[in-house]
C-alpha cells in the first residue's frame, strides 16, 4: 500500500467524530457475513464516513473476558473493530498490512494514555492477520508497556466469512 493511501486513510479516520465513527454498543449484532461479501480486486477502496456510519454491528466470532468492551462493524468488504480499553500502542504483529489502519484518539489532558483503539482492514479469503493492542499492566513500572488485547482475523479459502478472535 502506498504511502500517501496510508495517509489518507488515518487522516480520514481522524475526520471522523468519535460519536459518528462508533455507533452505540447496545446494537444488534449480525454474523459477519450477515450478506455476502464483496471481494474487491486490487487495491480496495476504504469506506466513506457516511457508509461506516451505515455499517452493520457485526458478531466477533470467539471473544475472551478483556474483550468484553469490544465492537465490529462491516462496511462492504471491510471490518472496523473498536475497543473501550486503555491503549498505549496499537500494532499489525502478522499479516499484510494491505489497506490496514490503527488508531487511538489523543488522551485526555492528566492521563497518561488513550481510552480506546481501533483497527480497520479489509477482508478477503486466504487472509490472515494478527493485531495487538498495547497497554499499561499490573506491573507496569517504566517505559514498557504489557501486551494487552489480541485480535486475529483468519478467512480460510472456501469459507463464507473471516474468523474473529479477540483475547
């Protein structure tokens, strides 16, 4: 993915009010592959505001205790997922980084990190991906930062629809 595609898609997750960018977490959530999905050839096109605002709330497939303030949504051929939880880094550890955007908004002033993160990639069969989401531990006692959240994202050919874990 190019640079300048990168740019634009995190400056376009940046124009997005927090309210509008995450509907609330009180919405049905469908299957992910509620209807089917769209595989788009090359490069795919990140969603538009106005389609994530649209987006269906959808299941994340097996879920551990940590993800329980957890959330996806699919736009077309691509998923959103956002956590309520104290994040100090958000990182792709495996996988193409193709159309992949990590986000986490400014802390508020006197705190020492972001109270969220987000990650938004495209999905299509054969994919496999591995995010974590970083944050202070009970240890936490310097500059290192404990693992936190783990999100995997696997589409075995053949299927109907990627696999979400979340620990």
């Amino acid at each position: 993915m190019s640079r300048a595609r990168t740019l634009a898609a995190l400056t376009f997750l940046l124009l997005l009010p927090a309210a509008k960018a995450d509907p609330p977490g009180n919405e049905e959530e469908k299957p992910i592959d509620f209807e089917p999905i769209p595989i788009e050839e090359g490069t795919p096109k990140p969603p538009t505001p106005a389609e994530w605002q649209n987006a269906t709330r959808v299941r994340i497939t097996r879920k551990g205790p940590r993800a329980e303030h957890c959330r996806a949504w699919r736009a077309r051929g691509w998923l959103k997922v956002h956590c309520d939880a104290q994040t100090t880094a958000a990182s792709l550890v495996g996988g193409t980084n193709r159309g992949v955007a990590l986000w986490m908004p400014e802390p508020k002033e006197g705190v020492p990190a972001p109270q969220a993160g987000q990650v938004m990639f495209p999905i299509k069969p054969g994919d496999r991906r591995i995010f974590e989401l970083f944050s202070f531990g009970e240890t936490y006692g310097g500059s290192m930062v404990s693992p936190g959240l783990i999100l995997q994202e696997h589409w075995i050919e053949g299927e109907p629809a990627p696999i979400l874990v979340l620990r």
